[in-house]
C-alpha cells in the first residue's frame, strides 16, 4: 500500500517588495509557520519578477539548445541588455506554434533554495505565477479564446490562449475591477473586432497561518 504524500505547500514571494526584501518577508513568514523538516514546497514567483514572451516559430531554431538561444535572443529584443543576465526557459511548443518563455533574476532561484534549506525544508520548484496558474486549472482551454488572468499588486499578468495555442502575453498595470477594459486594450492591439470565449482569473495561493504536518 503506498503511503500518502502530501502535495508541495506553495509559497508566493511577496510582489509588493524589491527581490531582496521580498525574499526576506518570505523566510519571516515561513519561519512563523514552524513547518515539519522536510516539508516538500514550491516557490512561486510573480510579477514583477518574472517576465514573459512569446518566441515565434521558426522551423532553423528546432531541438532544445536552438529553442533555448532563439529565446533568449528574443528576451534580449523586448527588455534589452538587462535581459542577458536572466535565466530563461521556454516551453515545448506545437509545430508551426509559438512558444511560451519566462525568465527572472538568475540568483533568484539558488536565493530561494537557500532559504528552504536554513529553513528545513525541501524545495522541489520554482514556478513562475502563470505558468503556476495555468498548470493549477482544471482543464487547459482547447476551444475558442481564453485569457488567462494573474492578479498581482498592481498588476495583470495576461496569457491568451486560442485554439489551445498561446497567442498573447503581457504585463499591465491596473486591477481586476479594471479587467474588462484591460482586455479590450489588448484585444483592440490584436486588431480583432469579434469576441473573446472566456475570462479565467486565476488567484494565486496566500501562505495559510498554520499547516498540519
């Protein structure tokens, strides 16, 4: 009979803080919880710490080290020489489709280790938030299209989603209570005059006071 494992507890950095203080507010609030050693978590990372963008099919930049320099080339296009020090990962993507890719700070993620480790505890990921929220819905959207929405402090991390296929992907100030008008800006950008299927507002998950062991 297997033995029951507990889910990874995720733990979001605070998105109201620069990166340093964020993380210590993090290990504060962590410590506060006294959780088991060897607690399995996962950190999720929001923004404005991860960015994203969409890497445009090309048929020459195929296999992974190719997929990996063509993103990266891409990172560098939209945020310039600041986006040479991110680490950067991109996801599989279908043929002829484009892919998703997120990057951050590059120490961020051996910070984070660090942390779990003073802490006792096992760190198993290190998720941006909507890669956080799109893995966390029940079902992918297939049909029609979808956007994706993470609310943050002050901002909106946007993932449309057509067909099952990315086709959108942007940061933008504002608020859920501003929602529909952020779309419209971002779907007028796309120059569709029609309508989209469905809004999914994906929350992501507040540190709980206390865990059960």
């Amino acid at each position: 009979m297997s033995r029951w494992r507990p889910d990874p507890l995720p733990l979001l950095l605070p998105d109201d803080l620069p990166m340093v203080e964020g993380v210590a507010e993090l290990a504060s609030r962590v410590r506060a919880l006294a959780l088991p050693r060897g607690r399995r978590v996962k950190c999720i990372v929001p923004a404005p710490f991860v960015r994203y963008v969409l890497v445009p099919w090309n048929a020459r930049m195929q296999g992974r080290r190719a997929r990996q320099v063509f993103a990266e080339h891409w990172f560098c296009e939209a945020y310039g020489e600041l986006a040479r020090d991110w680490l950067v990962r991109v996801d599989a993507s279908r043929y002829g489709a484009a892919a998703l890719a997120c990057a951050m700070n590059a120490e961020l993620p051996g910070v984070l280790a660090q942390l779990a480790q003073e802490c006792g505890l096992v760190l198993e990921s290190v998720e941006p938030a909507l890669v956080h929220a799109f893995n966390a819905m029940p079902e992918p959207p297939r049909a029609g299209a979808d956007w994706i929405v993470v609310p943050g402090s002050g901002t909106l991390t946007l993932l449309l989603v057509e067909d099952g296929l990315p086709l959108r992907v942007a940061l933008a100030a504002g608020s859920t209570d501003r929602l529909d008008a952020v779309l419209r800006r971002e779907w007028f950008a796309l120059g569709r005059t029609d309508t989209w299927s469905r809004v999914h507002v994906c929350a992501l998950p507040a540190l709980p006071q206390a865990v059960a062991a």
